[in-house]
C-alpha cells in the first residue's frame, strides 16, 4: 500500500510505498525565481478548437422541419490553458503567467492576453486570436518570450520555462534552431538565465520528425534548451505538458538527499530536477533534502488506515 501525501516545507507532493520515494518539490523563488508563459497556436488549423458553435445533425427532413438533434461543440482550447496556468502558476516566482496566441495574421503576429495569474483561472476566456493566422512561425514567440524575461529579470525572475503549443508544422524550423543556438550563447556567457522551452504537438498534422531536429540539439555549456512530446487530442495538453515542466525543470544546480541517519542515499550532481525519486532504506521514516548550503527535512507519513 502506498503512504498518503503529506508533504510540508519546500514539497508540495510526497509518495512513498515499500520504501521508494516520489517527491515533488514547490518552486521555492527565494532559491531561483522561475518566470514561466503560455503561448498557444493562434494559426487557422485551429479555429475548430477555439469556437463554439452549433450543429444541427438528422436527415434532411429532420432537419428542414426543425426536428434535427442540434449538438453544441464547445471551444476545446479554453479549458485547457486554464488548467495549464492555474498548475503553472503554482510553480511560477509570483503565480503569473505571460499568456499569448503566436503564429497570428500571417503567422508571424503575437497576441499577448496578458499576464494572468493562477488564481483567478475560471474569470479568464480564451476565444483564440483576433486574427487567426495564415502560416506557422515560431521564432516571433519564442522573441516574444526573450524580451519578456529580460524585462522580468529586473524584478527578480532567474530563470525562465516557456510553453509552446501547436498542430501544424513549423514553416521556420531553421530559424528557431539558429536562434536557439544565439540564446544558448546567451546564457553561458550570463546575459541571459536559464531557459527551457516546452513544445508540444497537437494531433495528426504535426511533423515530429520536425520537432526532434528542434528539441534534440544539444548545446555546449547548457545541454538541452527543448523538450517536446506529441498529444492525440487537444484535451490531453494540460496535463501533458505539466509532466514536461516536472520532469525537465530544474530547480537548482543539484543537490543531495540524505535519509533519517544521516547517510547519503541520492546525489543529484548536475541538476536538480522538480520531482526527486529515490530509496529509503527499511525503517527509515524521513529524509533531508540538501540545496545551496541549506537543508530541509520531510517526514515521511505514516499509512492511513480506515477501519470499517
């Protein structure tokens, strides 16, 4: 059986059965300040996905006489960048996100929603954009988001996790290479922070051929700036992507865990990622997680046990 969640201090979810730990770790902006955003293919392939509308369905007496069954299709997008920025704010510095449509007019347009934030999730619409887009250009957000960041530094933002979400192929997948290539040049020389971009596909039309030439380049002095994966259906985004950010943000440069005794039972030496799993020896019934010079402890819970 597994052990509840009851996580305190810097983690916001623990999983401990038979001795293997799962923790995830709550972003703490006093360590690094993570300034994350949203950006959403605003290109035409997408408008089914933004509207409402209404469909009469039946045989063509139905639906002449008015007797046809009339279906609503709801926008698909919507509920989605919701769920996206009420669980990405919580790892977000100061719980808002930069959210915007790319890929707009003819494709190269940005339209920024606002900076929004986590807890005011179910006020917020999404419609899609003003003017739906002619081509798929990616290099004018992912600017978009650079130029952002860079103003958000000087408010204490230290690193940087944008999100990128499409259904069609890339018409300038050269260009975002080249320019990945000058923001990794950025941030070794330290005029930029740390950044990871999240791309993710939507469906049938999307070329993944294409998004692992963009996200398997490898970078000397930062490694990977990509991630990417590839979702059936529009409603598998959200929770998609917050496996991206978990699995491939890093929270720190790395760090140790050391069980309830003492002794080191995990090193993490090149980075720290946002959920920590490892094993507990029998017995052990906390661990300490080392970052920075700084400790903290986590007991892990004891099994709830109902009676009927």
């Amino acid at each position: 059986m597994s052990k509840h969640e009851r996580p305190t201090g810097i983690f916001s979810d623990i999983h401990a059965e038979e001795g293997q730990v799962r923790a995830t770790l709550l972003h703490d902006p006093t360590v690094e300040g993570l300034d994350m955003a949203i950006y959403m293919d605003g290109s035409g392939s997408m408008s089914e996905e933004y509207h409402n509308k209404k469909e009469t369905r039946g045989s063509l007496w139905q639906i002449l006489t008015g007797r046809g069954q009339t279906v609503v299709h709801d926008n698909q997008v919507e509920p989605q960048v919701r769920w996206m920025l009420e669980y990405l704010a919580t790892k977000d510095r100061n719980g808002m996100l930069r959210v915007a449509y790319w890929a707009c007019n003819m494709g190269h347009d940005i339209e920024v929603v606002g900076e929004l934030r986590g807890v005011d999730v179910k006020s917020y619409k999404f419609p899609g954009p003003e003017k739906l887009g002619a081509k798929t250009f990616l290099k004018p957000a992912i600017e978009d988001y650079i130029a952002y960041l860079k103003t958000q530094v000087a408010e204490g933002a230290q690193q940087g996790c944008a999100i990128f979400i499409t259904d069609g192929v890339l018409d300038d997948a050269e260009a975002v290479k080249t320019y990945s290539k000058s923001i990794a040049k950025a941030i070794v020389e330290g005029s930029l922070p740390k950044v990871n971009f999240v791309l993710v596909g939507v469906g049938d039309a999307v070329d993944e051929e294409q998004l692992e030439e963009v996200c398997h380049t490898d970078y000397p002095g930062v490694g990977h700036l990509w991630c990417h994966r590839i979702a059936e259906e529009i409603t598998e985004v959200a929770q998609l992507v917050a496996v991206l950010v978990d699995e491939n943000m890093t929270v720190a440069a790395g760090g140790t865990v050391y069980d309830d005794q003492g002794k080191v039972i995990k090193v993490y030496e090149a980075r720290l990622p946002a959920v920590l799993e490892f094993t507990v020896p029998e017995g052990c019934d906390s661990f300490t997680l080392e970052v920075g010079g700084q400790r903290y402890t986590q007991v892990i819970p004891e099994e709830d046990h109902h009676d009927d």
